[in-house]
C-alpha cells in the first residue's frame, strides 16, 4: 500500500494553489529560528515547494481525472492499497493540516474511484489536528462511517475498516485504551464504530504502550531512517520478532529517499540520497520480515519521498533545475514498485511469518 495526500489545489479546481505554494518553515528551536530563511512561499508553475517537478505540473487533488489516473497507476504498479492522508470533518475548527488545508470532502471522490477499480482498497491515514482527544477521535469514526461505511473501495481486514494513525504517542496509552481496549468508557470495540487500528512506533520500547492503548498492530512510516529507531531497515527482524511474540501486526515503511530541503532548509540531517533506486530496493528487501509494506509515499512532494513520475525542470526564478530519477527515467520508482511488489507479495503466498496477517491481504 501507499501513503496518498490530497491536499494539493490548482488554480483551475480550487481557484488557488495549495501546498505547491507551501511556505518555507521557521526551525522548530527558538534559538535558531533567525539562523534560515522562513515565511516564503513558492510561486508555481514557475517552482514548487518539491525538490522535484511533477511530470502532471501541479495538479488538483480534487480533479476526478486525477485521481482516477494516480488509480490507475497504482494498479498497474502492484499497489493494493492507498492510505489517504484525513485531517478531520470539515464541521470541526481547526481540523486541516499546516498549510489549512482539510482533505475530509475529497475522501468521497477518492472512494468513488476506487471502487471502479477492484484490486486497490482505501485505508484511513487519521492525521494529528489541533485538540486531538480519545473523544474527538471517536467523533472521527463515526463521521467516517457514517459517509462512507457502505463504499466497497474501503480497506478491511476480518470485516473492519483499516485506520493508520499518526502521532498516536501524542496520547498516553492510557487514554487510547477508552477507545480501543475492551470496557473501555468510550471503547468502539465490538461496536459498529470497530476497526483494524495501526499506531505510529518511533521506538521498540513504545511496543508495550501500543499494547495497553488497545491497538492492533503499528508501522514506521519515515523515509528517512534518521528520523526514529523503528524507521532504520536495520532493525526490522527484531521488530518483526516482537511483533509477532504479540500478535501485532507489523507494516514496515519504505520510501525511495528523503528531501525536505525546500520547506525545512534546517533539516539537511535527514536528508537521504535515492542512489538512483538502490536504496528504495534494498528496504524493499529488508522489509522481508514485516507483515506488510507501506510506502512512504506515492506523493509526499514537500518531504521528497514521492515514487509518483517526475519531468525536467529549471526553477524561473532561480534558475536551477530540479532533480530527476537520473537514467532511469520519470517512471522509475513506479516500476521498481511494481517489480519488488510482485515478489513481496509472492513472498507472502509461499511464507508464514508466525500469524495470520499474511492471510488478511492487506
């Protein structure tokens, strides 16, 4: 499966840009706030806020075309699932993402598309708004299921819809545990609200809090493996081992680099080169003993982790050109996708890895 992000906007669908015009970021510290150039925004088409250049321009995640032909693609890639990034209900203040964007009315679109397409189901990527609580959450589940419960593009394992969520550490697992454990007093299990819920670990140690919030399984999700303990490849059997002695499920993250030197210029730590598409097949190896693979991502322009195609272009104002894929072309990374897919999933028919998860086609 694939992170997939609608918040783009064009002028044409949306009246204005969105996200390609993102603003340069100030650093997290203080202190060297004043150290980089922040408060910026980019000026497309002339240049985005990418180190790369979308082969499509920047487009609208609100077009049915596009979202028909990203579809599309995915399929013919291996990719059998996208996890749609979700701020919250529109009704909610303060439910958007950074750059105020909410993604809650293009869900529908995304659903009607992928139910013309039979091999690709949509998951729930619950994002982490403003004044998250157990409540709120709650609130999301059942606003989701009451738009789109019924849709046969919905993502389930054993019958229940699959929610990703980010930044769960952000809540103790305490307060997770109302939601998600058994008795809880504001618990969805065994209710029409239930889900397949996937927790965000950063570290190993973080595996027990995920198990007393009541969460089914977790994933790394950062490209970049500077970023956390569990996003380092290297670390992957010993996970996996832990998950299964817990009967978690383990989805391990892969991206094909990381670059978010546009938005953050401060953040050169955690950029990783993309060794023209070694290092995306390598962690397509090392991903070998999880249960699943998520990539990180389809189309995460700002970040750099994007396997979507890419075209030549030299920025109108600076004059410097943006990266490539180098000799392997646009599509490069959507057809070492669709190789390393084929032979994970192959992997997965003829393995067992000490659970059922194999057998849940996620």
């Amino acid at each position: 499966m694939a992170f997939y992000y609608v918040w783009y906007g064009a002028p044409e669908t949306d009246g204005q840009y969105q996200h390609w015009n993102h603003e340069v970021l100030p650093h997290w510290d203080a202190k060297q706030k004043d150290s980089y150039e922040f408060g910026s925004r980019f000026d497309p088409p002339k240049n985005v806020h990418s180190p790369f250049y979308p082969q499509k321009g920047p487009y609208s995640s609100s077009d049915p075309a596009t979202i028909r032909t990203h579809i599309r693609e995915m399929v013919d890639a291996n990719i059998t699932g996208m996890v749609v990034s979700w701020w919250g209900p529109t009704w909610r203040a303060g439910s958007h993402d950074t750059q105020g964007v909410n993604t809650d009315q293009v869900l529908g679109l995304v659903l009607a598309e992928a139910e013309q397409q039979q091999q690709l189901k949509v998951a729930f990527h619950l994002e982490p708004y403003e004044g998250r609580s157990v409540e709120s959450v709650r609130a999301d589940l059942q606003h989701l299921m009451s738009q789109h419960n019924a849709s046969q593009g919905l993502m389930r394992l054993g019958g229940r819809p699959v929610y990703f969520v980010y930044d769960s550490y952000r809540l103790p697992a305490a307060q997770w545990a109302r939601l998600l454990g058994k008795g809880g007093d504001v618990s969805v299990r065994g209710t029409e609200l239930d889900g397949v819920f996937i927790g965000l670990m950063l570290d190993l140690k973080e595996g027990d809090e995920l198990l007393l919030g009541g969460f089914d399984g977790f994933y790394t999700y950062f490209a970049s493996d500077a970023v956390s303990y569990a996003s380092n490849p290297e670390h992957w059997q010993q996970i996996a081992e832990w998950a299964n002695d817990h009967d978690q499920l383990f989805v391990a993250s892969i991206g094909p680099g990381y670059d978010d030197s546009r938005i953050r210029p401060w953040n050169a730590g955690a950029t990783r080169p993309r060794e023209d598409g070694a290092r995306y097949r390598r962690y397509w190896q090392l991903a070998q003993p999880a249960h699943a693979v998520s990539i990180t991502s389809f189309n995460e322009w700002g970040e750099g982790t994007q396997i979507e195609a890419v075209q030549p272009w030299v920025d109108e104002e600076t004059g410097k050109p943006y990266q490539d894929y180098g000799e392997g072309g646009p599509n490069l990374y959507m057809d070492i996708t669709k190789e390393c897919a084929s032979h994970f999933i192959e992997s997965r028919q003829s393995t067992s890895h000490g659970t059922d998860y194999q057998d849940r086609e996620l």
